[in-house]
C-alpha cells in the first residue's frame, strides 16, 4: 500500500518446381504452392502441363475477383459471416491455405494476405476446414521450446530437471528424447485457445476499451494504450514469467491444458487504471493491479507511463535543468573557444547526474510494473489452468448492462453523471455477488505462491516480505500456521492494511520454505487440493501434514529455524528513501556549486 500511494504522490509468393521444368511466366497471386508430385520421371510433361492451366485459371480468376471483402459481405445480405481457415489441396498437387469468403458450387473465395482469390472448383482435389487454433498454431504441442538460437523444438516435454529439460519426439514412428539445458532455452511458447469463452471475453474488453490495441502471443493477450516499446517490456514478462511458472511448477502443470485464453489489461495511466478498478469495486489506493476471476482479466497500470514519465522528468528539470543551456550559452561567449570542450565537459558532470536521477525513478517504477504483473499473472495461470480455482457458480449479473455502464462511466467527463452511473455498477453487481457460492480460495497458497512468482527469477528474495516477516518475529507477532490456513477466500479479507501485509510475508516465507525444502511434497499437495475443491471441503492443513509426512509442531520448528538462515533485511522504505535523498542531495549541491 505504502508503494502504490508513493506512486500516486509523483505508460501468392509462388513456388512451383517441377523436375525438368520451370514455369518461366510470372504469377502475381501471392499464394504459396507447395508441389507434392511423386513417380514424375516419365509424366513430367503431363503434369507441368495441368498445373499450368490450373494456375492459369487461377490468375484469370484472381483478376476477375477485385470486389473487397466488406462488398462481398454486403452481396450476402449485409450479415457477417463466421469466417473460417481452409486448405485446399489442388488436382495438380499444389496446396492453398487461407481464410475462406464465399462457397458456392462452381468456386472457393479465399483472402490470403489482405487479398481475395476465387478458385475453381473443377481445379479442386478435396478441401479440409483448418480449426482457428490450427490456423494460428503451427505446432504439434500445445507447449514447445525456443531455444536461444531460434529453433523451435515441437516435441512433447517429458520431463523437467533443475538444469534442463527433456524432449520427446515421435515423428515418422519412432522415438527421441532431446536434453535441452536451460541456458540454451530462451522461452517456452504457449498454444492459443480460441474458444467460445475467449472470443466472448474478448468481444467485452474490445467494447469496454475501444482505443487499446490488442497484442496476441499464443495463449496471452495484453490490451493496453502504452507505446509499442512499453508492449515489447510487457511481453517479455509475461512471456519470462509464464515459461518459468510452467518449468518450476511442472509437475502440477503437464497433464493440463489452459481452459481459456489469458488477457492482460495494462493502463498507461494510473488515473485510468483507478478509475476502472472503481466500476469493479477495487481499492486502488491499496492495489496496484487485481486479476478479477469474474472476468477472468488482469487489470493494472503501467507505473512508469506518458504521464508519470512527463511529470518525473518536468520535477527534476524543473529544479536542475532548466537554465543549464542558458548558463553553458553564456560561459562559452566569454571565454575562447578553445575553452568550450572544458565547458562541455564540466556541465557533462552534471547533466549524468540529473540521469542518473531520472534513471532511479524510471527503474524503481518499471520494476513496480512489472513484479506487478507477474504476481497478478501468476494468479490468472493457476485459475485458469484449474490449479485455484475460486468460483464455484457463476453469479447472475447482466453482463451486456455491465460492460455499457462500464463504458459509459470511462468515456464521460461529467463526474455527476459517473457519481450516479458508479451507484448503478456497484448495484448490478452487489447483489449477485453476495448471493455467489464461493469455494475454498486457500488465500495464503494463492498469495504465496504469486508474490514467490513475482521475483525474477521466481523464488528470489522479496526484501520487501523478508523485512515483514523478520519483523514479525521481532516482535513476536508470527502467525501460527493454523490462523494463516483459516483464510478461505479472497486476500485475507477483514484483517487491517498492516496485518494485511503480514499475512502476505508470511504466505511467501512459508511458500518459499516448502518449495525449498518440499518441493514434491508441496506439489503433491496441490494436486491434491485441486482435485479436491470441485468436489468438496478439505481440512487443509491436514492435507499438507499429510502430504510432508510430519505433525504440525515440526513443520513449525522447521520452518521458523529455515527463515533465521536469511540474512537481516533492511527496512525497503528507508533504503529507498535514502536513495532518492542521496542522488538528490547530490543533484543540488552540484547545481549550487555550479551556480
């Protein structure tokens, strides 16, 4: 809480071979043949000559075919069809993929690169309908390996070791395993799942965001009005986060699938991202981002974004910056010009240091950002791969009514009218929600786990959660471990901001002393636990005794006596404090001496 309101205080190529022949006229339809043609030694000529006629048609009807895609639409009735991918494979062994317009019986209309194609249906072998996933996911596995190199490695991950990993490849009838060590592994790729469920939550952010972008990357989707160089940062981690994720927690994740797609909402503007987390009843003075398992979304903020970045960098020149080239400008008219480059290199001294101001805020900020967003994505895979589950039965809220409030509440600028639109949210949503059957959350292994994730790499230390345990324990106010277990759904609701915070450190501590000590054991247990939740209630703590083989007094002893191995951890507020006084103090006095 302390972070978020020091924040609020300062975002068709053609390819046709043929043995003994080239096609020497130049085709300009950007579809890509691929010539299959067995046993051509002594039918080559036949062959060439089909497949010349059949391009030859191709072209004729590619000319013929100018009408865009909206006309076409238009021709059918003015209703939008549901588009869907084909490959159609072609009398003579050529192959076109893309998406199909039209069918009729005498042609296929097909869009390939932002044109449209007709082909004749006389030219036509057979035609298989290609599934959305399939047209945007080329591999075999749902997961596959891209290692530092580039190559794809479309093999199905066996097993996962502390190094490396092991690949398994079945192509052509046989069998072999690969060893991939994680050095030479730059990401894992995930893939997209395009169902029914995702389009609809799609269809909802595009309304309730019309001016973001959407970035997809295989089974992630981030929606965010930041600069493209801000998306790249975004990207790379998410990507970095769910790859590490998947490898550290393999063993809960290898025999799942992801059940919808995951969507990441990043505003670059804190007060945007407040203003929604309020339709969603979310404190933003204490979260600085929420994965809501309603809307299966992430939302948070880009803490580093335009505005912030603007206002950051107006402070420091406004005190440092703003007369340096005034006073350059007149030092250098009164003395020679051989004496400039002396000049420039006494003021270079000092505008390092007004970066090396600039560059504090910039990274503490970013890395808000993003431990940020990996705590909260980490939440959204374990929901979404079924591993913490958290709602039993969906509550009846009017989702249509919902998102338009929604809407209509970010686009006006008449804060009566949000006054009043905000008290037809919080009703649409009140009563359902307090009517919604909830199941066992397990906060502390929720929380846990995602602030174990929101290092980098996972399962650092969090200075932060180590200072607020160890002060805990200072002042002999560590949870047993029989209270942090009693909280069953939500982020330790009821407790104050302070013991809020604890039972956070606690989780992580407790959480990083398993992984460490247990890691097997642990797991065992949350597979076993989310097995059991959509069933029924389970004496948790129980199920963990079980799972470690020990009683309670032990795994106490255990773990208090790992956590005194930790090294005494500094007060994170007084050490960024004194950073910041330090470069500033720095900054001034060079300005006054300068002066």
């Amino acid at each position: 809480m302390k972070r978020i309101l020091g924040l609020s205080i300062l975002i068709v190529l053609l390819t046709a071979g043929y043995w003994g022949y080239k096609i020497k006229s130049q085709v300009a339809t950007n579809l890509t043949l691929n010539t299959k043609i067995a046993e051509i030694t002594d039918k080559v000529e036949k062959v060439t000559k089909n497949a010349a006629e059949g391009l030859k048609d191709m072209k004729k009807n590619a000319r013929l075919s100018i009408a865009s895609v909206s006309e076409l639409l238009q021709k059918q009735g003015g209703q939008e069809k549901q588009e869907e991918a084909v490959k159609i494979f072609l009398k003579h062994g050529g192959i076109i993929e893309g998406r199909l317009l039209n069918k009729t019986q005498d042609e296929y209309t097909v869009e390939w690169k932002g044109e449209k194609f007709v082909v004749d249906s006389k030219q036509i072998a057979h035609v298989e309908v290609i599934t959305q996933k399939a047209a945007e996911w080329q591999y075999r596995n749902d997961v596959v390996v891209k290692r530092t190199n580039g190559i794809i490695l479309d093999g199905e991950i066996v097993d996962v070791q502390n190094d490396g990993l092991t690949i398994l490849f079945t192509e052509g009838g046989g069998e072999m395993e690969l060893g991939v060590k994680n050095d030479d592994i730059e990401t894992l790729l995930f893939a997209p799942v395009p169902n029914k469920e995702s389009r609809e939550i799609e269809e909802r952010l595009r309304t309730q965001f019309p001016k973001m972008k959407f970035y997809k990357e295989g089974n992630f989707t981030i929606i965010t009005d930041s600069h493209s160089t801000q998306v790249d940062s975004y990207k790379k981690s998410v990507r970095g986060v769910y790859t590490e994720i998947y490898l550290k927690f393999y063993k809960l994740f290898n025999d799942k699938k992801a059940l919808n797609q995951n969507y990441v909402v990043i505003f670059d503007d804190f007060w945007d991202y407040a203003e929604y987390a309020i339709t969603d009843g979310v404190p933003w003075w204490a979260a600085v981002g929420y994965f809501d398992p309603l809307d299966k979304t992430l939302y948070c903020f880009n803490a580093f974004g335009e505005r912030m970045e603007k206002m950051v960098f107006d402070v420091i020149v406004g005190r440092t910056g703003r007369s340096i080239d005034e006073i350059v400008k007149i030092i250098k008219q009164r003395v020679d010009e051989r004496y400039h480059i002396f000049v420039d290199a006494h003021v270079k001294e000092l505008t390092d240091r007004f970066w090396n101001t600039y560059s504090l805020y910039k990274s503490e900020l970013t890395e808000l950002t993003h431990s940020t967003l990996r705590h909260e994505f980490t939440h959204e895979v374990f929901h979404n791969w079924g591993l913490q589950n958290i709602i039993l039965s969906k509550p009846n809220i009017d989702k249509e009514k919902l998102v338009q409030k929604k809407k209509e509440f970010l686009e006006t600028n008449d804060y009566k009218k949000k006054e009043e639109l905000l008290k037809v949210l919080m009703e649409l949503q009140r009563e359902p929600l307090e009517e919604l059957e909830m199941k066992s959350a397990h906060s502390w292994l929720n929380e846990g786990i995602a602030t174990y994730c929101a290092t980098e790499p996972i399962g650092g230390v969090d200075e932060h959660r180590l200072f607020s345990f160890q002060e805990m324990v200072r002042k002999g106010e560590l949870n047993p471990i029989e209270f942090l277990m009693s909280f069953k759904m939500g982020s330790f609701p009821g407790l104050s901001s302070e013991a809020m915070r604890n039972a956070y450190a606690e989780s992580w501590a407790f959480t990083t002393f398993l992984m460490s000590k247990y890691p097997g054991e642990f797991m065992d247990y949350q597979m076993k636990m989310a097995q059991i939740m959509p069933k029924k209630e389970k004496d948790e703590l129980a199920g963990l005794l079980e799972s470690l083989n020990k009683d309670l007094p032990a795994v106490e002893k255990e773990f208090r006596e790992y956590m005194e191995a930790f090294d005494k951890a500094d007060d994170p507020y007084v050490a960024s404090y004194m950073r910041y006084y330090k470069v500033w103090e720095d900054l001034l006095q060079s300005n006054l001496s300068k002066g």
